[in-house]
C-alpha cells in the first residue's frame, strides 16, 4: 500500500495542513491571554512573544480556512456552509465556532493594542476610541469568551476526525483532547520561534514562563498518545488492526517513532529540561526546539490523518 | 481584579454554555431523528446473493438510467472467488451501493444537510445544489458507496432511482434489469409487499450494522463458496 494513495483515502494532506493551523492559532492566542494575565499586564504589547502570537492566530486561521475553502470540489459556493447549518454535523458547528472565534479575536487583539491604535488614530475618528473603550470595558468577558472558544477549536479538529465510524482509529474519544494538546503545545513553540524571530529576548521571562507550561505539556500529550493506542489495540479487532498497521514497520511507522515521538515531543521535552537546569537560554536552543516541536505537530496530523483512513470498519 | 475575574468566568462559562448547547442539541436532535423517521413508506432492497450470477446487467442499466458518468458508479456487483475445483466452482457476488441506512451516518455529518433522508419515502439523497464538495460524507460512509460526480462537482450515490425510475411511477433500473429476479424492490411499512414477505420467509442479514447505521438494503447470503471465520 502507497502511503499517500490507497482506495480508502478520502481527505489529503491539505486536510492536515488545516488541522494543524486551527490548533496553532488556538494555541497561540491562549498563550497570549496567558503572557497578559500572568507576566506582563498592561504593557504586553511590548512584548515580541505577545505580537508574534497575535500575528499568528489570525493568519493561521486565516490560512486554514483558506486552504479548506480551495479544498473543495465547489470552491465557490463555500458560502453555503455559511448560510446552511446542521446541528448534528461536526464540521458545521466548527464553522460557528471559527466565526465567533474570529470576532473574540479581534475584540481581544484590540484591547491589547488599545494604546498604540488609539495613539497611531490621533482622534482623528472618535468612533475608534468609543469601541475601543467599550471594548476595555468588557475585556474580562472577551477574554473569558476567547480562551473557552479557542479550547473549543483545539477540540473541534480532533472531532471532526472522530465523528468517523468507518475508520476505527479515527473513531477513537482520545482524538479530540490529543489535537487539542498538540495544538496547545505547537502554539506555544509558535509563540517562542515567532518571538525570538522578531528580536525577543530568548532569556526572557516569557520564555521562562512558556517553557514551565511547555515540559507538561509533553508529558501529556506522550499520555495521551500511549493511551490512544493501547485504547485502540485493547479494542481488538479492525481497531487493533488499524494501530499495528499505522506504529509498526512501513513509511508511517517512521514518521511516527522518528518525526513526532522523537523529534517532535522526545527532543523538545529534554531540551526543555535541559534549558530549565542549566543557566542561560540562548537564541538557538528555543528556536531549534520550537521548530521541532512545530514540525512534530505537523507530522502528526499527517499521520493521524493518513493512518486513520488506511483500515476501514 | 475581582470583578474582572468574575467578568472572565462568566464570559468563559457563557461561551461553553453556548457551545456545549449547540453539540448537545445536535446529538439530541440526531437521536430524536429515529422517531421523525417513522414515516408511512420506507422502501427497501433485498439482494439475493443465491440468484445472482454477477453478470452487471444491474450496474449497466443504473449507468443508464441515472445518467452516470464514466469512471464512477453508484452500483457495482463485487465478485469473490473461485471457490471450488473446476467443474464445480462458484463466485460469490456482493452488491455495493448505498444501503439507505436509518441511522445516516452521511447525512449526520453534512455540514449543509445536503445529504438528507427525504422523509416521505426513506429514502437518503442528495441535493445536488447545496452539496459544496467538502468530502465529509464520502469519509462518514462506512460502505464507502458515495463519489464526487465529475459533472456535477457535487456527491453522488443510489437513491433507488428516486428521481428517474421512481417518477415514472417504476421499479428502480437495477430491479427491472436484473434476469434472474435477483433483486426484490418495496415498501417496508407495508405489511403485503414482496419485500416484506421474503423477508418474513427467508434468513438474511445487512452489512456492518454493529455501527448502529440499520441499512436498508438487505442480504441473502450465498450458500456456496467456503465457510469464512
């Protein structure tokens, strides 16, 4: 079996890309509220980590959604699902989730951009300063909207796979908090890359504060990973068929064992603690281990993707 | 700081609330759906695996009818074998088409409800306009039956001839086709049709219906070939 053509295979790698994207642009924007609320308050827009984070999560899902609309075979008539709903579809309340998400995010973004928009804006339109100080006014409320819709979205990626009950492993209650954790975690390695891409200090307290979050992190998802496939060979079945197939010898086996068990959560998880042990944190350590943890994350949606579709019921 | 934080947790649980609303309604409304069903026709199908001899006359005049492009087909005969030594050998023959299922994994999935089950006939269709190509539905279906129609751009698959055949007031194309009455087309709902009569008479079984999709398109199994574990 090729492992990128097989008759089963219905959804592509522009699939994961999507995925992916979602989970990051969740992930990021969580870790901004978290750098705001915890470490730098009022002047977090200062902050390099913060505006990287705040540019990826919109382009992300910009991006996402981009690459979802070209996607399909009707690229033109996307504004159907816009129009249409359906309670009982996965994908159609994730686009209501992505549309209020979306607007959660702008009113937050310019909460946090108040000063500088307002000082770049000169009065020159009262109409910015009165939305921007009801805005202020309901910062709390958006923030609180913001992170429980972005976890929202983490979560949604995982069950529009697990709503699949032709594909077993697919099918599996593990999917959806796996994506979100991976998500999380490849927002926060977004933020880190980002952030000392855009001249942060790479010994900066926000790296400080995002790596304590990030060494969990990893531990969790590995939890999570490990029980995803114990769950489904426990399971027995085409469910244990479709594990074995996809973690054992063969093109996939690698890119799991190699790309997202070691490179992407083994090498970021001693490097993380090996950085918390030792002194300084220097430019190329966090960038090198955001872009392996970004890279596992990518693999693994591909993987899961790929993998999921290769055993039916 | 108080106040705010309170402001945050009711801004989170408001939106959770909204969320969960949303999801919970969903899955409720899909389980009400099993009662919305109960409507006074469900057709059905049965295929007799025994009578059948695999010879496409079904598949060619389904092309036909529902003017299916080439390269796809909403009705194939799956042929398994030999079985046996030569002169006594056997092929099994399984049909693949949609199998009209009551618990529609498709049409749970469709973000648009372009997949819809038409509730006066049970039937499962699609409509053709709404459809945005998305794939969900040809990923939901356990049997793997739906397609992307070339022309149409839009999914595509049996609906019993529902828009030809059915019209005219006839048999689905495949039923009428079929050389050794190998196929048996009806009402469920009706306690008098053929369908339900061989039903009542004879052992059958459905595909994959441990994934809760109760088909409607039901089997005879062939009594030749080797005994499968």
């Amino acid at each position: 079996m090729s492992p990128f053509h097989f008759d089963s295979l219905v959804w592509h790698w522009p699939i994961a890309i999507y995925l992916f994207l979602a989970g990051i642009s969740a992930g990021a924007i969580c870790f901004a509220v978290l750098l705001k609320h915890f470490k730098l308050g009022k002047n977090a827009y200062k902050s390099s980590f913060v505006r990287a984070a705040c540019l990826i999560a919109p382009l992300a899902v910009f991006a996402g959604l981009g690459i979802l609309v070209i996607d399909l075979t009707k690229p033109f008539d996307f504004w159907k699902i816009l129009v249409f709903y359906n309670p009982t579809s996965v994908m159609s309340i994730g686009v209501a989730v992505l549309l209020i998400y979306q607007v959660a995010l702008f009113a937050w973004l310019a909460c946090l951009f108040k000063e500088p928009i307002l000082k770049w804006c000169n009065n020159r339109w009262p109409v910015v300063d009165k939305v921007l100080n009801a805005f202020t006014k309901w910062e709390a409320t958006i923030t609180g909207l913001l992170v429980i819709l972005a976890l929202g979205l983490g979560a949604y990626t995982g069950f529009l796979l697990s709503a699949l009950t032709t594909f077993p492993m697919l099918n599996n209650p593990v999917l959806p908090l796996l994506f979100l954790i991976s998500g999380i975690s490849s927002g926060a390695a977004g933020t880190l890359l980002g952030g000392v891409l855009m001249k942060g200090n790479p010994d900066g307290k926000e790296v400080h504060f995002i790596h304590n979050i990030e060494i969990p992190l990893i531990l969790l998802e590995l939890a999570l990973l490990f029980t995803f496939f114990v769950g489904l060979i426990l399971t027995g079945g085409q469910s244990q068929a479709a594990a074995l197939n996809a973690i054992g010898e063969g093109f996939w086996g690698w890119i799991f064992w190699g790309g997202v068990v070691v490179v992407g959560l083994a090498m970021p998880l001693a490097f993380n603690l090996f950085m918390t042990a030792s002194a300084k944190r220097k430019f190329s350590y966090v960038a090198i281990t955001a872009s392996c943890s970004l890279f596992g994350v990518l693999l693994l949606r591909n993987f899961i993707l790929y993998t999921g579709q290769m055993t039916v019921a | 700081m108080k106040k705010e934080r309170r402001q945050f947790i009711k801004g989170a649980c408001a939106s959770a609330f909204g969320v969960a609303c949303v999801s919970g309604l969903g899955i409720a409304k899909s389980n009400a759906h099993k009662d919305k069903n109960e409507t006074n026709c469900k057709y059905a199908l049965i295929h007799d695996e025994n009578k059948c001899i695999g010879c496409d006359a079904c598949s060619v005049a389904c092309r036909e009818a529902n003017d299916v492009p080439d390269g796809v087909s909403r009705l194939e005969i799956e042929r398994e074998g030999p079985f046996g030594e030569y002169p006594n050998q056997f092929y099994r023959f399984t049909r693949k088409s949609c199998q009209q299922c009551e618990g529609k994994p498709c049409v749970n999935v469709c973000p648009t409800g372009a997949a819809y089950h038409d509730p006066s006939t049970g039937i499962v269709s699609v409509d053709e306009w709404k459809c945005v190509g998305c794939l969900y539905c040809i990923a939901a279906c356990p049997y793997q039956i739906r397609f992307i129609n070339p022309v149409t751009k839009a999914a595509d698959k049996c609906d019993f001839c529902k828009e030809t055949r059915l019209k005219e007031g006839r048999q689905p194309a495949c039923v009428e086709a079929c050389p050794t009455k190998a196929l048996t087309f009806g009402d469920l709902k009706d306690p008098h049709s053929q369908v339900v009569e061989v039903l009542k008479a004879t052992p059958n079984y459905r595909s994959k219906t441990e994934l809760g999709t109760r088909p409607k398109v039901f089997r005879i199994a062939s009594q030749e070939g080797e005994i499968k574990l």
